[in-house]
C-alpha cells in the first residue's frame, strides 16, 4: 500500500479541519465514499489490481432463499435462513457493543475497528485449520485481537480525539495491506475451507446470542461500576480526570483491551460462519458500519446500540440494494444523527418518554 494511508490521513485532516473531531468524521466519510463509488464511474485506478471473490447472495425473494425459509424446519421451529440471520444479528450486536466499550465509555473515537475483528476472524481461522478446537480457536482470536488493541491504545495515550480517529484509520489500512501481501493467510483471494464449529446451526446460534447477551450484561455492568465512572471522567475531560488521580492512561489501555477482545471474539465467530474470510470483509467500510451502529444508537448506550445493531444488521437482508450503497446509506445515517440527533435512538426515546410523562400530569 506505500504511502497511500498517510496520504488519506493528511486529507482527512485538512478536510476536516485541524481539532474539529466532527469535521473529521464527515471528512473521513467523505473520502471513503469517493474512493468506494469513483471506481464505479471512473474505472480501475493505476496501481495493483485487486481480485475479489465473490460468493453468491439471494433476495429474499428468490428461489433459493424461499426454499431456506419454507424448507427444512430445524430445532426451535426456525429454518436455516432465520437461524442464519439470528446468528448474524448476535454477531453484529457483539461487535457494536465492543466498540462502544471504547468510544462510549471511554469517549476514544475509532475507525478502524474492523480491523480487530479480521484479526480475530483470521487468528481463529488459521488456528481452526491447524487442527485446534473452534472454542480455543475463537478465544485465541479474541486475546490476539485484544494484543493489538492494546499497542494501538499506546498511541492513544499520545494522541487524542481527531488524531486518535486518524491513528485508528491507518490501523485499518494496514491491517488489509498487510493480510493482502500474506500468502500464508490466502493472500488477495482469503482464507477459505475453514473446518465446521461443530455446533450446527441451532447450537451456533445459541452461541453467537448467548455472546452477544453476555456482552450487553458485562457492558450494563462495567458502566454502572467503579471502572465505568473511571471511563465517564476520562471521556468527559481527561485533564480533569487525570487531577483527581484518576491513571487514564491505564484505563485507556483497559478499554481498549476490553473492546478489541470482544471484537475478535466476534470474528471467530464470523469466520466460522461463513467459513470463507477475504481482507475485503474488513475493510474501512466494515468499521464505518460498526460506528454507525453505536453512532445511531446513542454512544455509551447499551440498550440503543442493541436495537441500532439489529436494524441495521436486518437491512441489507430485507433489502439487497442496501448492500452496494453501505457507505453511502450508513455515511448519510452518521452525518444525519451527528447533525440532528448526537445522542442517538437512547435520547430520542428518553425525550419521547418525557414528553408522555409531561403530557400525563397535566
């Protein structure tokens, strides 16, 4: 990749404005989906040509897709499509709620989150096909994920706010630049034949949900303890933490380690879901989409990521459309709740609610 990130890192800032954490959200949007839609209508630019493999995606109304639903019907009376979806849908509420161990509580922007989790998903993928167990496999994922984390948080005791955003970019950037020039790890065209879990359907399912429940429970937890009024302090201003002897720095580092962890968990189970990963899964689109479920949500909520996750989770399987136009539909959702609503789906209901309140004693 070269310089290439250190470029888009430079733009980004200029475009954002030096210091405007906003400005640089929008910027790094806005870059993203010029460099994702011009080659549509300018071709391929001059540089290695990247081949992608593309694995066959059905509507929901066609054929195929119909005879998953109405075919088969398998334990808890779904079939293998609304098991397939569930599993989808717990995977995708892991990975915001770890991401909003970060940003939420801790207030450390990041957007390169997916980057964890495709070091998650490969660690267990490669581990899996050596012969080591998938539960071993996953929790590996999630501790290799969470070694990386914690050099990425090092920079984050250095830097802060848009520059942070920046940092974490450029981790994204060359995790796919990295993973692409690994034969060892498939190289331009992933790793595939990854061995079956083990649990069939019904029993990864109940997995993947009982992750993402467990997560939403630790995360109701951590932000009602000790640690989590630790993040609120950093979050709201780290100077005045820091006077009050608070170690921000360790509690940086910790959140990191917490959320990245989890994230890699989350790509253990992807990979084995799929059972076929690529270094375009986790691309700067995959962490955009990541942030606009906590973004959406209501950052440092639990209840509204959880929602925010599912919707946009269900999205691109009610309607395939969605998936060509992800940067563009999940950029315009950041920029519109950033602009209109910051505190997400959480503030909009807690208004909602007091309005009914204030409408019934008088």
């Amino acid at each position: 990749m070269g310089s290439v990130p250190s470029y888009k890192a430079l733009a980004i800032i200029v475009l954002g404005g030096l210091g405007d954490v906003r400005g640089t959200l929008i910027a790094a949007l806005a870059l993203g989906v010029i460099e994702a839609y011009g080659t549509i209508y300018l071709g391929e630019l001059p540089g290695p040509r990247r081949h992608r493999l593309h694995l066959p995606h059905h509507r929901a109304d066609d054929p195929p897709a119909r005879a998953l639903r109405q075919g088969h019907r398998m334990s808890f009376g779904l079939g293998a499509y609304e098991m397939t979806l569930l599993t989808t849908i717990g995977i995708g509420v892991t990975l915001a709620l770890s991401l909003n161990l970060i940003t939420g509580f801790c207030g450390q922007i990041s957007l390169g989150h997916a980057a964890f989790y495709g070091t998650g998903a490969y660690t267990a993928a490669m581990l899996t096909k050596s012969g080591v167990p998938f539960l071993l496999a996953m929790l590996a994922g999630g501790a290799m994920a969470a070694a990386v984390g914690i050099v990425v948080g090092l920079a984050s005791l250095r830097v802060r706010h848009d520059f942070l955003a920046i940092t974490t970019m450029g981790v994204s950037f060359l995790f796919v630049g990295v993973v692409r020039k690994q034969e060892a790890l498939g190289g331009e065209l992933g790793v595939s034949g990854i061995p079956d879990h083990g649990f069939g359907k019904p029993g990864f399912m109940l997995l993947a949900l009982a992750i993402a429940a467990a997560v939403a429970l630790f995360s109701i937890y951590l932000k009602r303890s000790w640690m989590g009024y630790a993040f609120d302090s950093i979050a709201d201003d780290e100077d005045t933490a820091r006077t009050v002897g608070i170690d921000v720095g360790q509690y940086k580092l910790t959140a990191f380690a917490f959320g990245t962890a989890l994230a890699g968990i989350a790509g253990g189970l992807y990979a084995h879901q799929v059972r076929f990963i690529s270094p375009d899964s986790f691309g700067f689109i995959e962490s955009i989409t990541i942030l606009s479920m906590v973004v959406v949500g209501g950052i440092g909520s639990v209840s509204g990521i959880i929602v925010a996750a599912v919707v946009l989770t269900m999205l691109p399987q009610w309607f395939q459309f969605i998936e060509d136009y992800k940067l563009l539909l999940y950029g315009g959702l950041l920029f519109a709740v950033m602009r209109f609503s910051p505190g997400g789906l959480a503030a909009l209901t807690q208004k909602a609610v007091t309005r009914l309140r204030l409408r019934e004693q008088t």
